[in-house]
C-alpha cells in the first residue's frame, strides 16, 4: 500500500518480558520487588551484562535487514529501577564505575543502543523517558514520541527534536476500564497541534499514533476497542480540520455499516437520534446498501 511504512518498535531496557521467553536469563528476575511472574511488564535487562549487549547487537542487526524502514524505535519507556537496585552485580557495577543514581546507569543503557542503531544506520526512535532522562545521548535527527502531554511535546520541539505524539490516543482505555475513557468524540475535538509553536516548529509535529496496549484487550474485545475510534482519529489527523459532531455521526454510522459488512465486531453508535426506531442493520440498509 502506498504510504505506508512499517517501523518497528523493540521495547528495552524495559518492558522486555518477551526477549526472556526466547533467551534464557536475558532479563532480570528480582523476587522480591517485582517477581518476573507475577509483574512480568516490569521485566528489565540488565544493564551492566555483557550478554545483554552481545544479544542486542545480534539481534538489531537481523531486525535492520528484516525492516528496511530508515527509522527504528527503541522504547525507553517506564523502566521499574527496583529491580536493578535488588541486583547486587550493579549495584556492584556501579560503585566501581563511579554511576552513582540508576538515571545515569539508564543513560548508559541508551548510549550503547543509539551507538548500535547508528552503526546500522538507522533514525532512533524513543519513548520520551529517553528525552527526559538521558536527551544527551539523542542525535538530532532522532524522534522523540511523547505519551505524557503538550509539555514535553513543546519541549522537545523547542529542543529542536521530531516528535510523534500518542498520550491522548490510547485506545485500550475503554468503555469497560478502570482508566480515563477515550471517547470518540476527544478524539475528533482534540487539537493535535499544542499552543506555543511558532510555525516552522510546527512543522517538527511529524503527527500522533494511535495506540493498543494489552493488558486489558484480547481477541474477544480487540475489535471494540479499535472501531470506530480509530476511524475517528483517522479522519481528524488526516485531515486535520472538523465538522460539527452531527456530520461526523453520519460518518461513523456509515463506517461502522462498512465494518460490520466485512465482519469486523465494531462498537455501535447509538443511532436513534439519527434513525429513529430504527435498528442498526435498517440503518445500514439505508445508508449502505451489501452492493457498495
């Protein structure tokens, strides 16, 4: 398809539970903080391990020739430091290295993975933990994508770094979660562009992401949690001008008719305002005959 590209993201040194399926101690077990089997998202490597980085640079290389996209995200994101302090090997580490705050241990980290992607000549991309904690290590022509709100967008722009932003746009907080719902129509009224930019910083607003965590989604929901928000969003960051709500509801209805005619379990608009005493697939009937 054209216009699409495909950029892979490799979760580290956090969120990484599944690298420790596949080789075994890559990742930290720390029993009493954070048991790996238990609070397997707070799985970590460890920094300081010789393994860890002989594993990374084996594996970045394969995932350079798998995915020929110029731009190769990296993660960063909410690393648990518990689990590094109840490893004596770095706090030992540490204390012989003079790296007195487990920031600076972070740091080191995403050093040596930026150093990699460089070597395989690709664009990093990173969660803005890496911007806020460790943005010295990032080249200038590295993306930051920002999940913790206008601020540090603008900051980062100003900063003069490319930005991705998704915090208002996670779509596994549904209808049905104990988190902030995201609800279509935040999604439509939302300015994505943050106030404090003159124009040419603008421009550092590559767009936003859409996202879908899995903590609270599998195959029985993952449909309604996706559609018709993600239609919305579609349609809001593309191009990026809004109707009133009523006009995009006819959309939505008709989209969601396309949807339901290809199988695909989206979750319904109440459409009585609109079609009084009529049932969904009336309504689809009218709006969206089977033959288009």
């Amino acid at each position: 398809m054209r216009g699409v590209r495909v950029v892979p993201e490799f979760d580290m040194p956090g969120h990484n539970y599944a690298y420790g399926l596949g080789v075994p101690n890559l990742i930290l077990d720390c029993p009493i903080a954070r048991p790996v089997e238990t609070e397997y998202n707070a799985a970590s490597f460890d920094p300081t391990s010789p393994q860890v980085y002989e594993f990374l640079e084996v594996f970045l290389s394969e995932m350079s020739t798998l995915f020929p996209d110029s731009v190769m995200h990296v993660g960063g994101d909410e690393v648990v430091y518990e689990c590094w302090n109840e490893t004596q090997s770095i706090l030992d580490y540490m204390k012989a290295h003079n790296i007195t705050s487990f920031t600076q241990l972070y740091e080191m980290f995403e050093a040596r993975v930026h150093s990699l992607l460089e070597a395989f000549q690709k664009t990093p991309m990173a969660w803005d933990e890496v911007f806020t904690s460790a943005s010295s290590i990032l080249p200038p022509e590295a993306i930051v994508q920002v999940w913790r709100g206008d601020e540090t967008i603008v900051d980062a722009i100003k900063k003069g770094f490319r930005v991705v932003s998704s915090g208002d746009y996670y779509l596994n907080k549904g209808f049905d979660s104990t988190d902030i719902q995201v609800q279509w129509n935040d999604i439509y009224d939302k300015d994505p562009m943050p106030q404090g930019l003159t124009e040419a910083q603008q421009k550092l607003l590559l767009g936003c992401e859409a996202c879908m965590w899995g903590e609270q989604v599998n195959d029985d929901n993952l449909d309604q949690r996706l559609w018709f928000r993600a239609n919305v969003f579609a349609e809001r960051l593309w191009v990026n001008t809004i109707t009133d709500d009523g006009d995009m509801i006819i959309r939505v209805i008709k989209h969601n008719c396309r949807l339901l005619q290809r199988g695909i379990k989206c979750t319904l608009y109440e459409s009585s305002d609109v079609f009084p005493r009529r049932d969904l697939r009336r309504a689809c009937e009218f709006l969206l005959p089977p033959t288009q």
